[in-house]
C-alpha cells in the first residue's frame, strides 16, 4: 500500500540552476538527471555560468542516471534528510530532486536551484548569535532553529546541522559573544558581528560531546595556522557555531565549492571509497597553478593533524576546493571543516579512506613518504613534529567535561607512533 501511495505523489521533475552570474540552465530528472546550459549562458560565453570545474559550457546535455555529481555537495544527508522526509513525505515523493528543490536555494557554494527561473532573495530571517550562545532555556533551541530553516539549509553531512544568518544585535535583552577566535583581537575585546552566514552544529545522544570535541580540534588547526572559518562554542558546550567559508562578506557574494565527492564523479554513499593519494591528485589537478603548492601542504598538514586527533572520519566529502568560478585563477583547497576525534566513540576506527594501500593508521615513515611523494613538501617530517607539539601542547580554559582529556589520551597514545625517540616525553 504504501508503494502505491508513494507513486502517486508529484514528483520534481524540473530545477532552473542559477549561479551569481545568472541563469546558468536546467536540471531535469525523466529516465536520467540531465543538466543542459540555457542558450543565453552558451551564447554569452561567460565562464560565471559554469556550475562545475568539470562541467564547462558547452550545448550538449550531461547526463547520468544517478544524481550530477556537482549536486551530491549540497543534498542532505542524515538528520536534516530525515526531517525533510518527516514533514513533506506525505505530499511529495522525496527523491534527489525533491531535495534539491526544498534546500537548493541556500546551498552550500554558488549554485542555487529552484522551481522558478529565479531563485528568489534567499534567507531573510536573522538570529541572534548572542541567543544561539548562551540559551540555556527548557525549549530545545536547535529543533527550533532547524524546524525554522530546514528547507533553506543545503548541506550535507550525517551530523545534526542548520544553516542560517544570525549577528550580534546588542539589546538590553542580549549577551555580548565572546571574541571571534579567529581575530587578533585582545582577550578582553568584543567583536561587532554584523549577518554572519552561519552553521549551527549539534553531536546528538548517539555522539556526547560532539559539537566541543569539533570545537577542540578546530582549535588545534587554528593554532597550526590552517585555514579555519571563525568558530564559537555555547555557553552550555552543546552547540558548535561555524562561519560558512563560501560567502565572501567583502564582496557579499558566494563561492563556488565541490568536495572530492563531486570531484572523482561519485554520488554521496561512496564518501567512503577510494585513498587520500587521489584527493592528493584531485588538489593537484584542479587547484589553480599559483595555489596549488600551499593547498597541497594545507592538505597534508590537515590530514596529519586528522592523524594525530584519532579523526576517522577524514572521508571524501571532508575535503574540497574553493573558487570565485570555474574561470577564475584562486581555485584553492577549502578551509578545514568537520575534523573530530572519533576513537572516544568508536575505540577501533580506522581511516576513513585508504593510505598506502591500507585503512590501518600509519607509521611516521609511510606519513613522510605520502607527504613527499603526493603532496611535494619538501620537509614532511617536520609538519609531523610540529602537529606533534601544538596538538601536546594544547590546553583549553576549561574541560569540566572532560571532553578533551579523552581526546588527549587518544592523541597520546598514538602520538608514539609518530613522534622521534624521545619526543613524546617532553610533552
């Protein structure tokens, strides 16, 4: 009966895709998904039109009976799928297109689908940063918040998450957040925030502590200097707060952004397949010449500190370049995002992707050898023993939780596998 029923309803069959440009052209869904670029965008020539590195204008149709790959960056996975399936599954069949059509006209990166040629203002509603930090109310604020914009958050990702705007609006009824760990400003200085495009992230019961362990090892990149969006943690330690690196605030427009999913052709539930030597060769390939040294010794400096926290997650969707448009020249690989330790949850993980033929941790001497060969940097071991140092030598205000003392000893453990004789007792 309830095939039946599930055929019966309306189907999405067509999505105008825009990009900051304009209208780029149409993804339609008949016996396979077809996107074919308008005969304005072709007759213009414009490379702002091109909704992928590995799409380039041209009249032919691409096909694919799966889902496009440049579209499986932004469908939604996990908790947000599931409550899109739990409010619009009785009156719409909920397929990739369906869920392109409710969340793709705020996506993650430049692209923005909709059943209308145009793709409308986007989100108006503005939070209150300060409220999403500190509320420590009965109500539980992050259903609130995701009831509010679950279909205006396209983003992928199996972990509870919301995409929304927020900024500080300093009323009598409002906290002032603490200072944004990614300025220099002094301790005791408070920073203005105006509309910042947020993520708010939450670990869920299966995950206890998640959005502070994320928090933790965010830290740790930022102490590194790898790039990381700005990050806040709740005053309850529930809640992790991130900056969405895709939106230029200068410019006030949105970048473009395909993860190594959309990258090696693949669709999301083979995130888990392949090695990091290809996400190495991918960087390589479509990072601009000028950019692509720094990406792939960004790459290898976040992959070794995925390492060293016990990161078993470091799948291909984790990782991803960043661009202006398929013509520009600051192709670049992503800042860092989704890094947590996993061993406090899952005490046997492995690597998500495979390194030297292996999904087993690696030695010293296999990480150097991956740092030479596919990433070019010429001191490999040194990146190894500076993570080393930064990730001992990390010490949060406070973990009354005990959150990060569980990663440390995780940290440690391995730690000996990768350090010098000697080193791993001066920590």
């Amino acid at each position: 009966m309830a095939t039946k029923t599930s055929a019966r309803l309306p189907r999405v069959e067509l999505l105008h895709v825009s990009t900051p440009t304009g209208l780029a052209g149409r993804l339609t869904k008949a016996s396979q998904h077809s996107f074919t670029y308008d005969t304005r965008a072709l007759a213009q020539g414009d490379r702002g039109f091109e909704i992928s590195l590995t799409m380039p204008l041209r009249p032919e149709s691409y096909n694919r009976t799966l889902m496009l790959p440049v579209f499986q960056t932004f469908l939604p996975e996990g908790f947000l799928k599931d409550r899109i399936h739990e409010r619009f599954g009785k009156v719409l069949r909920i397929d990739d297109m369906a869920l392109l059509a409710l969340s793709g006209e705020n996506a993650i990166g430049r692209l923005r689908l909709s059943r209308n040629t145009d793709p409308g203002p986007g989100q108006g509603d503005v939070e209150s940063l300060s409220e999403i930090l500190s509320d420590h109310g009965s109500r539980d604020l992050f259903r609130y918040l995701s009831d509010r914009y679950l279909i205006r958050s396209g983003i992928s990702g199996v972990q509870p998450k919301v995409m929304l705007a927020a900024e500080d609006r300093h009323d009598s009824s409002s906290q002032k957040i603490s200072p944004d760990p990614s300025s220099k400003a002094g301790v005791g200085e408070r920073t203005t925030l105006r509309a910042r495009q947020l993520i708010v992230k939450v670990g869920g019961d299966d995950y206890p502590g998640l959005a502070e362990n994320e928090f933790h090892c965010l830290a740790i990149a930022r102490a590194l200097d790898l790039p990381v969006p700005a990050f806040w943690l709740s005053d309850d330690r529930d809640r992790l707060v991130i900056e969405r690196f895709d939106f230029d605030r200068a410019s006030g427009r949105y970048l473009g952004f395909e993860d190594m999913v959309a990258l090696h052709g693949l669709v999301n539930d083979r995130k888990y397949e392949g090695s990091y030597e290809n996400v190495a060769k991918a960087i390589a390939t479509n990072a601009s010449p000028a950019l692509k040294s720094r990406s792939l010794e960004e790459y290898f400096g976040s992959l070794v500190l995925s390492i060293v926290l016990q990161n078993g997650d470091a799948h291909l969707k984790n990782f991803g370049l960043l661009y202006t448009d398929p013509g520009s020249d600051d192709c670049r690989l992503s800042p860092i995002y989704d890094i947590v330790c996993t061993t406090i949850y899952i005490p046997k993980d492995r690597l998500a992707l495979s390194l030297a033929g292996t999904r087993d941790w690696p030695g010293r001497g296999t990480l150097c050898d991956f740092g030479r060969t596919h990433c070019l940097v010429a001191h490999p071991e040194r990146v190894v023993d500076r993570v080393l140092d930064v990730a001992g030598s990390y010490s949060p205000d406070n973990d009354d939780t005990g959150i990060w003392a569980q990663i440390r000893e995780r940290s440690m453990n391995y730690a000996h596998v990768l350090a010098k004789s000697g080193r791993i007792a001066r920590r």
